[in-house]
C-alpha cells in the first residue's frame, strides 16, 4: 500500500497502552476502511507478497496459532483514525493469535493488543525513503517488531534485515555464506531463489528456507515434490519386482537344471545297472558264478 502523509505525532507520542483506551467507544473492524484502492507497486511486487504469505503457511502446515498477511492495513492507534494514516506492511506475521479465520484488516485492540513480529517491505523507488525511515522507526519503537525486513523485487542484492535487541533496539542481521537473513521470530532463513512465476516472470524472488537450508516450497512445489517421490517409488517398486521376477525365473531355471542333472543321474545309475545285469547273464551262460565266496 502506499503511503499516506504521515500525522503530526512522532513516534514517541504513540506508544500503545490498551489500559488508558476506552475500547468500547473505538470503531471494530466491521466499520474501518480495509482498502484504499491503490494496487501495489508492480506485478512483481504483487507476486512476491503472495510468495511469502504462502510460504509461512506451508511451513507451518498444522498450526493455527500465527496470521500471515500482506498489504492490508494494520490499525494500530486511535489517534492515527481521526488521521486516517494506517501502516500497511507488504509482508507480515503475527504470532500467538487464532490464524484460523481471515481478516481485512488488522485491528490491534481486537487482538489483544497483538502486532506484527515479523514485518517484510518490498521497496520501491516511491516506498524507499519511509520503509527505511519512519516505517523502521514504527516498527522498532511502536510495533516492537520482532524482525523487519526490506527487499526490492527488482534488485536482488537489495536485501536488509534487523532483529529487536533486549534493549528494544534494531540491530542488523548478518548474511551467512548464502547471502540469507535469519528469521529467529519464524525459525526459518530468509533469502533469495531464481525462478519463474506465472509463466513471464523470472527473476531472484524473496524466498524462506529451512533451518537446515532447504527451500520452504509453495503448495504446488510441495504436490509436484510428492508426485515426483510417488512416481520414484513406484518405479523402485517396479523395479523391485522386477527383480524379484528376474531371481524367481533364475530359482526356477536353477531347479529345472537340477531336476535335469538328477534325471541325468538316474538314467545312468540305471545303464549302468542294465549293464551289471546283462555281464552277470553272460557269465551265467559261460558257467561262471558271478557271486564268488
């Protein structure tokens, strides 16, 4: 979302204490703005958002205790509703809330007081300037977000993050040998992948990765991985059986030799015992005693 001109407030003027609101009196989310009609920056920018929103949730397939959203507003202050200034991340993660129904927006005091702990920016010529100034600032002394993040769709090397100290200070995460960014609030790497999404768009996208390096896949990537593991282990089962058949036919020849080599055996202790028989005859008639003492 882009943003709005931002109200006379710094940012030490809001810090949120949902004990001094009067909650009855502020707006639900029923009744609040959820779009301010302006599309994000560009077609790019569009699919990375939904890249990573799907993403966090296939990482985490049977939980329901976090809300993954992107590019709707984040009401966060009464006093910023009469300014109408509403921060909308391009990417976020909120932890520790029931992530089992949708919102269209993120209304802080009907969470429970919940904010964003993980917070990406794509930046853009027009976003640059407040997603790394007044954006951080919120994020860091107002939201109290875990880990900020910034990343230009059209400039791979463009990645930065930072993580809250203990002293509710960012400091910036260093890349590892791969270039990624880790993600203690998610437990996941946060870096780039080259590939191509809806056909025409190939570039280095903004992608999680594993603890132990492996990329987080989309839900087509992970059908395609497990019909892929399917289609392999039927072919080893074909294999397999095939020579199972291979050694039974092997077992079977084997036993017809032996049946072979036996009869063979058989025929001749049987010759042979046609001969003995036919020389005791012959001695016999010559008046030789073929068993003598």
């Amino acid at each position: 979302m882009s943003p709005h001109p931002a109200p006379k407030n710094t940012v030490q003027d809001l810090a949120i204490n949902l004990e001094e609101w009067n909650l009855d009196a502020l707006p639900s989310s029923a009744d609040l703005p959820y779009d301010d009609g302006e599309p994000l920056e560009t077609n790019r920018h569009r699919i990375a958002m939904n890249i990573l929103i799907r993403q966090v949730q296939q990482a985490f397939p049977n939980r329901t205790d976090f809300y993954p959203g992107g590019n709707m507003f984040i009401y966060y202050s009464p006093h910023y509703l009469r300014n109408q200034d509403f921060r909308g991340p391009d990417f976020f993660v909120v932890t520790n809330v029931d992530g089992s129904y949708g919102r269209k927006s993120w209304v802080m005091w009907e969470e429970g007081g919940r904010l964003p702990d993980v917070i990406v920016e794509l930046l853009s010529d027009s976003t640059t300037k407040i997603d790394l100034g007044k954006k951080k600032d919120l994020y860091e002394q107002v939201f109290k977000t875990q880990d900020y993040y910034v990343f230009d769709p059209h400039d791979p090397t463009s990645l930065q993050g930072w993580h809250l100290n203990s002293q509710g200070q960012y400091e910036a995460l260093k890349a590892n040998q791969q270039g990624w960014l880790w993600c203690e609030t998610l437990g996941l790497w946060l870096g780039t992948w080259l590939g191509t999404f809806e056909k025409n768009e190939t570039c280095e996208w903004l992608r999680f990765y594993h603890r132990n390096g492996t990329l987080v896949p989309l839900p087509e990537e992970a059908a395609l991985q497990q019909a892929t593991q399917a289609q392999h282990q039927a072919e080893q089962a074909q294999h397999q059986a095939e020579q199972e058949r291979l050694k039974a036919q092997q077992e079977q020849l084997r036993a017809e030799r032996e049946q072979q080599k036996a009869e063979q055996a058989q025929h001749q202790a049987d010759r042979q015992q046609q001969e003995i028989q036919r020389l005791r005859r012959l001695l016999e008639e010559k008046g030789i005693n073929p068993d003598p003492m």
